[in-house]
C-alpha cells in the first residue's frame, strides 16, 4: 500500500463511522411524542401500550333532576338512614372481652398448629373446627392459669 491509501483509508472510515453514529443519535422528547401519536393514529398501539384512559360511557338516562337527587339524599340523611359518613360507628363484638393472656396463648397456639402467615405470598389458612376448639382451650387455660396465680398471691 502506498502513503496515501494508509492517511486516506482511515480518514474516510472516521467519517463514515461518525455519519452512521449521527443517524442514530437519541431523538429529542418532541420527536418520540410525535412517533407516538402517528403510530396511536395508525393503530400500531396495542390496548395496553395505550396511556389514556377512556371512561365507559354510560348508556342510562336519570329521570330525576339534580335538584331531586339532593333533596332525596337530605331527606335520607334526615331519617338517619345514611349514617354518620365522618366518623363509622364502631360495632363491638357482644361478649366478654378477652384478656391480654388469653390473646397471647391463643396467638401461640394458632402458631404453633402452622396457621399463622408468616409470608404475604401465603395463603390465607382456614382452622378446622378441631384447631378453633384446641385454640379456644389455650385461651381458657391463660385464664384458668393467671386467675390461680392471682389467688396464690
């Protein structure tokens, strides 16, 4: 090879790797939103690329007026039959409460029979009637347990 192929050869490679790199050059965020939108248009989209959400549109008609509807929702609310929307009323469960103890010992008993998720990819895991009764029977024994060394004192 003469002079002038090993100066022009690498010279002429340098500027065509250079334009190849400039076709490919990152597209700037106003190109990418109007590919997008061409392709939306074009249907190339698929339903989960999409990114807007449309609302169904309903296909029923109100007969009340929205003046209507207010009064029904005062006159509810009224009567007492919406409730208190602030604050729920808190519902407590009829019974005797259970001790601190008896929690425990039936928490360690529930643990103990393998029914305790430890894991929230488990299973939720559903007592069989003879579990409920062996857990029930643990709480009893706390009971049974603190009363007698309360009276042992």
């Amino acid at each position: 090879m003469n002079r002038t192929t090993r100066i022009l050869l690498p010279l002429v490679l340098t500027a065509v790797a250079g334009a190849a790199m400039a076709q490919g050059a990152p597209l700037t965020r106003a190109e990418v939103q109007a590919q997008a939108i061409a392709a939306r248009d074009a249907g190339q989209l698929g339903h989960k690329n999409v990114s807007t959400y449309r609302a169904p549109v309903s296909t029923t008609v109100s007969t009340l007026t929205r003046a209507e509807v207010q009064a029904q929702a005062i006159a509810a609310r009224d009567a007492g039959q919406l409730g208190n929307q602030e604050s729920p009323d808190l519902v407590i469960a009829a019974g005797t409460p259970k001790t601190r103890a008896q929690v425990v010992a039936e928490t360690a008993e529930a643990q103990r029979l393998g029914l305790l998720n430890l894991s929230e990819t488990d299973f939720p895991k559903i007592a069989t009637a003879e579990q409920n009764e062996l857990i029930r029977q643990a709480g009893l024994r706390a009971v049974g347990n603190s009363t007698n060394l309360a009276q042992s004192r």
